[in-house]
C-alpha cells in the first residue's frame, strides 16, 4: 500500500472540461481533491446522490451548496459540510477556481476505474 500520495504525481482524471480530480485512499476511506477551472458558473451542476456518506472541506473558492429541497447555502474557504448517503446535493461555483477535498465512506469504486 502507499502511505504518501504527494499532490505534483497524483493521477489526475478530467471529469470534463475544467474539472480534474486526484484521489488517493485506504481500504475503505477516500479522499478525493477535485478542482474547478470551469467557473464562475450560471446555473448549479445537476443534483446528484450516491450511497456513499461524504464530509468535504473548501479549501479554495466560493461556491452555493444545495441540499435537497433546503435553502442553498453560501461557502467560503474553510467551511465544511457532511452530506448523508442518498441525499441529492450539488454546487454552483461562484469563482474563477474551486477546490474542494471530499472524504467518502465506503470507497466510491466507479472512481477507481
């Protein structure tokens, strides 16, 4: 197994145009570094949700979190949030550059492939 995962020789998998995610993992927690070169954008990413728990951090960027049906919320860096499984969520970005870091439990092995 590798212990260290250092950031410049990570894999790097382009999800789509401005978007690239690094991911490095145990046995059964991921951590996932997603990036967005995409932004500001107009209109929020498509709801989507997974049976996966996810807890991410902001680390770079603003973005409007939407939960479910409830109010979006603006984040800023250092702000977090935890997403229960099977709870529809998405981001709008509301800046140049994003990156948010997101941990999931158990694995999410279509990422893997």
């Amino acid at each position: 197994m590798q212990y260290v995962s250092k950031y410049n020789e990570m894999p790097v998998t382009k999800i789509a145009d401005g978007i690239e995610r690094r991911l490095v993992h145990t046995e059964n927690l991921m951590l996932v570094n997603v990036e967005f070169t995409d932004g500001p954008t107009s209109e929020p990413d498509p709801f989507h949700s997974h049976p996966h728990e996810q807890v991410s951090y902001l680390a770079n960027g603003e973005v409007f979190l939407f939960v479910s049906d409830e109010e979006k919320v603006h984040l800023k860096p250092g702000d977090k949030f935890a997403i229960p499984p099977n709870v529809p969520h998405t981001i709008q970005r509301l800046t140049p550059f994003v990156r948010i870091i997101d941990c999931f439990t158990p694995l999410r092995d279509e990422f893997l492939k």
